[in-house]
C-alpha cells in the first residue's frame, strides 16, 4: 500500500510538471494535446495486464511520448528527447534500467511493430492506435485543416490502392482515414483488440459513407 501510494505521487508529480506544457497554445498539432495523453491514460489502465506489464511505466511512458509535440520543450531531435527524459526522471529516482525502457518506448512509440518491441513499448503503441473511433475522426480533420491536403484525390480510388502505413503516404483526408484504419491490424495486446473492434468498426463505416458521398 505504501508503495502504491509513493507511485501515485509520483504520477501526480509528473502530471503537475507536464500538463502546462501539453495545453492547445503549446500544441500545433492540436489531436496530440493534453486530452489525447489523458484518454490514452485511461486506455492504458483498461488493457494493461498486471502479469506483463508495470502500469506505473507504462503511464509514465505515455506522459512523455509527445514531448517532440509540444513547443513548451526543447525536445525535438532523437538526442533532446533522450537527453529531457534522462534529465527528468533522473530527478524523480528512477533507476538507469527503468529510464532506458522508457526512453525507448517514446522514440519507437509510433514506429511500425516489430518482433523485438519489449513489452512496455507494445502497450503505448496499442494505446495510441486506440484513441480511435469518434475522437479518430476528429482528430483526423484536425490534422487535415492541418495539411495542404484535399478531401480526396484519385490515387484514392484506384483498384489497387498505394500502400499508406506510413504519415507521409497520406494524400488526402480520405487517405488518411484508411491510414488509421489500416491500425486495427496493428494492435497486439489482446485485450486492446477487444477495445478496438467497436471504435473501428465505427471509423470504416464513417469511411465507407464519406466514400459513398464523394462518388455520388
């Protein structure tokens, strides 16, 4: 009990000292501000399994998986990041081998899976993937406003269909909707799996209407 409460306040350390810097004004990219980190907080506790994976990490994790978004900090090179997170946490007590997994989980957090993904890096992708659904929606057109982007464009309806799985494959808002579609394919952790078929269920039907409306 006494443990579980010194994480909390070191949780809530965390949060004091990052929530100043996640807000709008410091955000560009507007879908990856502070209530993007919070629903992924809650997604994180509603997937985690306590037999795999350190819940604690996996939150402090998330917390500092955009810093490279935010102008409050300097942190947008690799080396900035490494060097902001070793310096933050470092401050707070946590061990070398604690800093390292982290470290490591926010520079891979939204790189394409791969079989030596530890453990605390496959929960903060599935977690990201996972603010999907309505909130994807939305967060999609805020990026596109974003973007010198139309709506659609005619690679979107060609038979065969140029490979995305990549940000920098997007076209188009149509494009980019079946980018994030294609992440359902992605998640591993099986209880996210489980989260994700409903909110992606809901993102290729909106997909599929958008489609039906441009071709009318």
């Amino acid at each position: 009990m006494e443990k579980i409460k010194f994480l909390d306040k070191i949780l809530a350390e965390i949060e004091a000292q990052l929530t100043p810097a996640y807000q709008l004004k410091f955000c560009p990219d507007k879908g990856h501000a502070i209530d993007h980190i919070k629903r992924m907080l809650k997604i994180a506790e509603t997937i985690y399994d306590p037999g795999k994976i350190n819940l604690f990490l996996l939150k402090v994790a998330i917390w500092l998986h955009n810093i490279d978004r935010t102008t409050a900090i300097p942190a947008s090179t690799p080396e900035d990041r490494q060097k902001f997170i070793e310096n933050f946490l470092k401050k707070l007590k946590f061990s070398q081998k604690e800093i390292a997994l982290i470290v490591n989980a926010v520079e891979k957090h939204n790189q394409l899976n791969d079989t030596s993904d530890s453990a605390l890096l496959r929960y903060p992708k599935d977690c990201d993937r996972l603010d999907i659904g309505a909130m994807g929606i939305v967060r999609a057109v805020i990026w596109w406003q974003n973007q010198n982007i139309p709506i659609s464009a005619p690679e979107d309806f060609l038979l065969s269909k140029p490979e995305l799985t990549k940000i920098e494959n997007i076209i188009s808002l149509l494009s980019g909707f079946n980018y994030l579609c294609e992440w359902e394919g992605m998640i591993r952790v099986p209880k996210a799996k489980a989260l994700g078929r409903k909110k992606f269920a809901f993102m290729k039907k909106f997909r599929d209407q958008l489609i039906e409306e441009l071709t009318l």
